[in-house]
C-alpha cells in the first residue's frame, strides 16, 4: 500500500535484508572505515536502491537469488 504507514518501515525492513544477502554472498573488505564489496554494491536513499557491479555475469547471478 503505498503512502501508508507502514510502507516505509516495510520497505526499509526489505531493504535491510537484501543488503545483508549481498553482504553474505560477496566479500566485503574494510574501505574507509566502511565495508564494501569490490564485486557487487548497493546505494540506497530512503526506499530507492541500485545496485552495481563488476560483470554482468555478476548482476545476472544476483538476479537469479
């Protein structure tokens, strides 16, 4: 239901849980006193995301998750 209540807190808990799937499937290595993986990675902005990556092998794999 968009623009109700719950929708943000519903998508940041989507959110929160595909960043950790991708944080468990690619290493991630310390960068800045942040961690980051070289492969695969995810901005987001409130309910908004992209993610990025090396290969299109790579992205393909992700999709297939």
């Amino acid at each position: 239901m968009q623009g109700g209540i719950i929708s943000p807190d519903t998508g940041k808990h989507a959110l929160d849980g595909m960043s950790d799937l991708l944080a468990t499937k690619n290493k991630r290595v310390p960068r800045k006193n942040e961690k980051y993986s070289p492969m695969v990675n995810m901005v987001r902005y409130a309910d908004d995301f992209i993610v990025t990556g090396r290969t299109k092998e790579t992205l393909e794999e992700i999709k297939l998750c």
